[in-house]
C-alpha cells in the first residue's frame, strides 16, 4: 500500500508531467553563424520581438553588434528622420546593408547614450496577414551625451524577416518633434 506521501509525490510529478507537455511550446533559439545571428525555422513573432530587441538594446554602446542581427542585404529605415531640415544633426533616413548601419549608428551613438528599449513582453505586438511581417509598438530610454538630459521615445516599426532568419527591413517610425526638442535642435515657445 502507497503512503499518502507517496501519493503526493506521484499526483505531483505526474501534473507536472503533464502540465509542462500541454503548455510548453517549442521555443525558437538564436544561433549565432559565422559572427552573426539567426532565428530557427518555427519562430513566432513572441520571439521575433526578442530577436529584433536584442538587435537594438544597448546600441548606443556596442553600436555594430546591431547589424549582426540582419540580413548582409538588409535595410533600416527611419521614415520621420529629419534630414531635410537638420541636415548637420546626423539623421539619416535609410541604411542599406550592415556596414551602413554599423557606421550610422557608430556615428549616432556619440550623441546618445545609455538606450534601453523596453521589454519586449511589454511591447505591443500587432497581427498582420503577410508571412514575414511583424509590426511592433515599444519604447526606449537613454541619455543624450551632449547635455546629460534624458531621452525617452515611442516607436513602431514594421519588421519583415528574411528566410534565413535574419531581419530583411525594418522601418521605424518615432516622433521627430520628441528628438528634436530633446537634442535641443528646436526650442519650446512656451
């Protein structure tokens, strides 16, 4: 005959068993090839926010680890950039291929430092009906060097993800008036 302990143990055991077979889901796992990093085949965008997050934390003080996430083709777009009106204020709209992106976000991250993007379980994750494509609403943080004022904004990027599981494009949307004003570019009138 069973102790009651023994009993416990077993009832427990097997609802773990059990429970963890039901919830779990099989996650997909960075790889890293050749210096770069990659997404597994059977990637949900849970972890396609991971991926692009980790392509984008801490830039502003590892600036080239970031194009180590897409693909050697790939683009970064940051459609509001204000290049038209602050041509001298380093913005620059597209980036095309790794090297542009490395030297573009190299030159921009002696303006900004410290960039923390939110948690990307925090981040809004939006449905959309074309394979490949992601759009994701998030936050960031940091600390614009020049001054020591802090920086905080809003984004929404539209990701599209290559077959090999590297980030293909991405177009960032974020408020310009938000960078001007703090980069002291624009002045308040009131």
């Amino acid at each position: 005959m069973m102790s009651l302990r023994g009993w416990l143990l077993g009832v427990l055991v097997t609802t773990a068993v059990f429970a963890a077979g039901v919830n779990a889901q099989p996650k997909a796992a960075i790889k890293e090839q050749g210096g770069f990093y990659y997404l597994s085949p059977g990637y949900t965008k849970a972890d396609v926010a991971d991926f692009y997050w980790r392509s984008l934390d801490g830039w502003s003080e590892h600036p080239a680890e970031m194009a180590k996430y897409y693909a050697k083709d790939g683009t970064y777009e940051l459609t509001y950039a204000p290049v038209d009106d602050f041509p001298n204020a380093g913005f620059k709209r597209v980036n095309k291929g790794r090297q542009e992106m490395t030297d573009y976000f190299t030159n921009f991250s002696k303006q900004m430092g410290n960039l923390r993007y939110s948690d990307p379980k925090t981040w809004t994750l939006l449905e959309t009906t074309e394979k490949g494509t992601y759009v994701f609403e998030y936050t960031s943080d940091g600390v614009i060097r020049s001054s020591g004022k802090p920086y905080h904004q809003t984004f929404i990027a539209i990701l599209h993800m290559a077959k090999d599981g590297q980030i293909q494009s991405v177009r960032e949307y974020w408020n310009p008036y938000v960078a001007l004003r703090d980069f002291d570019l624009i002045k308040k009138t009131r």
